[in-house]
C-alpha cells in the first residue's frame, strides 16, 4: 500500500485498526455462542450418562445452532481476508457492487447497524480502477453515517448509477436527520480527494452521493 502523507497514512491504519477490531468481535461473538451451545452438549450428556432420557429436540437444536455459527464464522473470515487483501496494490480493478457490499456487510457487524436496500442495476458496469483500500474507507464511513442518521430500526437506501462524465456515483437515500456528527469532515474530504472522489450531500441532507471516476490516473 502506497504511504502517501503521513496524515494519509495514519488514517489507513486507524481505518484498518477499526474494521480488524471489528471483525474480531464478531468472531468472539461466533466463537462464544458456539461455545455456550458445546457447553449444553456436555450438560445433556452428562444427564444422559446419569440415566435421563436423551431429550432428541434439544440436541438437535445445538447442533443447528453449532452449524449456523460455524458457518457465520467462516463468512466472516472470507469477509476479513478480501478486506486484508484490499491493501496489495495501490492502484488495482476492482468490481464496486463487490467492495460496497462488503462495507456495508462489514459496517452490519456495528450495533448502530440498521437496515441496507442494495439493489444494483444491470445496466451499470461495476468494474473501475481506484486505490481500494481509501475507496473502502470512504464507503464504511458513508454507511455509518447513513446507519448513525436512520438508526437501528431505519432503513437506508444504496444504488449506483453512470455519470455523463463518465464516473461513477454511489448514492445514500432515504437519510434520517439525527447523526451528530460532521460528513464529511475535513479528514474524509481529503482522503476522497486523493482518490479523485467527490461527496456531494443535498441541501437537506437526506441523500449523499460519492462520484467515483471510472478510472483513476
């Protein structure tokens, strides 16, 4: 990855020191469920041995849950993996539908996390040419802000559509009014401008737009 400023490069790593410890989380939340469940396994086979009925149900319910989780954890690690690898090259093609549903998967893992519509259209080509690891940043942080503005319960709207110009713009609609914070601030401004990337925010703040060029020079 390209060190850029030192400024630059502080923000990466405090944007990879976030999604890491984020991701983590979530797989002691798997790892721990897991265990809760291996746990009520060895109580209903200690009942068993102690000559209590084998009660099927339940044991077919911790398995279940067991399975669930193992596969939670390993989407999870996928997930980690194509964010780790998202550092490789300064300047790569990446497809936008692939790298925007993983920040918002990712940002999913946030208790603030609310509801995500993401419905690509068919006659958008996804595939563009950018620093992924700043694009990454820049999608996480809009997510976050649109989940902080709707809240848990909301519903926040995602598409992406062609410009005349010929980039890119991936919109954030259906916006509530109760973030606290500033989008964007100065920091995020220019990280977006280092990767030729413009936010644009309407005048009520309900619907933002992140212009992405097609190829970044």
């Amino acid at each position: 990855m390209d060190n850029g400023t030192g400024f630059e490069a502080r923000e990466d790593l405090v944007f990879f020191g976030k999604i890491s410890a984020s991701i983590s989380h979530e797989l002691k939340n798997v790892m721990a469920i897991i265990s809760e469940a291996a746990g009520f396994l060895e109580d209903l086979t200690k009942m068993a041995q102690e000559g209590e009925p084998l009660q099927l149900d339940l044991l077919r319910t911790c398995s279940r849950e067991i399975l669930e989780e193992v596969h939670r954890g390993f989407d999870t690690i996928q997930q980690m993996n194509r964010f780790a690898h998202s550092v490789d090259d300064d300047l790569k093609q990446i497809n936008l539908t692939e790298v925007i549903t993983l920040m918002i998967n990712i940002a999913g893992f946030l208790s603030i996390a609310a509801k995500v519509r993401f419905d690509p259209p068919l006659d958008v080509d996804p595939m563009i040419v950018t620093h992924p690891f700043r694009l990454q940043n820049l999608i996480y942080q809009a997510v976050v802000y649109a989940f902080e503005s709707v809240g848990p319960t909301g519903e926040v709207r995602v598409g992406i559509t062609n410009q005349k110009n010929g980039s890119v713009c991936i919109s954030f609609s259906e916006l509530g009014a109760k973030s606290l914070q500033q989008f964007p601030s100065d920091e995020t401004s220019k990280m977006a401008a280092s990767i030729d990337t413009e936010i644009r925010l309407s005048d009520n703040s309900r619907k933002m737009d992140i212009a992405v060029p097609k190829r970044m020079e």
